[in-house]
C-alpha cells in the first residue's frame, strides 16, 4: 500500500516522500497516528504543492542539526556512577544519564533515544558515545565515567600508604 509521510518515519523515509508499506501498518498504525496519508491523486497533486515548503523545512531542520553537530562533537561529558573495586560500576550507565549529562554540561537537550551506545557502559574511565541528531548526522562525544571518583579512592589509598609509613618511621625513631 503506498502512502505520504506526513513526519519523519525511522528506516522508512522523511516528510514528502512516498513510501511502500504493508497494509495493516498503514490502517492500524500511520493513518490513526497522522503520520501518513494514502498516496492518491488528489493527495499526491498536493504534495506536489507542498514541495517547496517541505524543502525549505528540511533544508532548516539540517542546518540546525549541523549546528547541533559542531557543539556537541568532541565534547566531554561527566557522568557520575558509584564506582567498585578495579573500577567496575555498580549497575550500568544508561541512555537516560548520559542525555542529562549532556543537558546538564552543554545545555543541550537530547532524546534518550537519539544515545547510541552500543554495548552497556560498565566500567569507570573513558567512553565514546555516538548521538544520532538527525538521519545520517551523528555527533561522538567523549563520556568520563566516575574518573574523579576512582583518582579520588587512588589518592586516599596513597594518603593511607603515606601515613602508615611516617607512623613506621616514627616508631623506628622512638626506638
């Protein structure tokens, strides 16, 4: 059954275009929700009218999506995660956290589902994370995961090494 997109449909096409799908899809699920129309003369002349207007919104969300790119790109991005021996987390860090953190660091909103992970992040130190802005344009900013966290237990674990060993030289001292 063809159809107009009415809105951008993952893996299927963007506003305008007119697209293959299978029956119940479109009856149960793109025409109830507004997301697509059925492709008939009528609807595809007016689509043709509506090109132009089409056009220059894509042509606006590309442009802000390449400013999106160019801040976000290269970023360092600090996520806080309780941190266990040999720097295992406890839990995992999830697409949630990461888009607060970059709303938090950049001032940036993000969707959770536009963080493209890849495997779960279960391990303290540095991560890249892929951010899907908007079809083919993704971002890679750099995630530090609990690293103050782990220096911070090192350098106690150092302060605790130093004064046991002034205490043992005071000892020897006294005797």
């Amino acid at each position: 059954m063809k159809v107009i997109l009415l809105q951008e449909l993952k893996g299927k096409g963007g506003e305008g275009d007119v697209v293959d799908v299978a029956p119940g899809f479109a009856n149960n699920y793109l025409m109830p929700q507004g997301i697509a129309i059925l492709a008939t003369k009528g609807n595809l002349k007016q689509l043709e009218m509506r090109k132009n207007n089409i056009a220059k919104r894509e042509a606006t969300r590309l442009a802000d999506a390449d400013k999106l790119k160019s801040v976000l790109d290269g970023a360092s991005v600090k996520v806080d995660a309780k941190v266990g021996e040999e720097g295992q987390l406890f839990g995992s860090v999830t697409a949630t956290q990461i888009a607060e953190a970059i709303k938090e660091a950049l001032g940036v909103e993000i969707d959770r589902r536009r963080v493209e992970a890849g495997k779960a992040i279960k391990t303290a130190g540095q991560h890249e994370v892929v951010i899907s802005i908007y079809r083919d344009i993704k971002a890679t900013v750099t995630l530090l995961v609990g690293i103050d966290e782990v220096a911070a237990e090192e350098e106690a674990e150092e302060a605790e090494t130093e004064v046991v060993a002034e205490e043992a030289a005071a000892e020897e001292a006294a005797e």
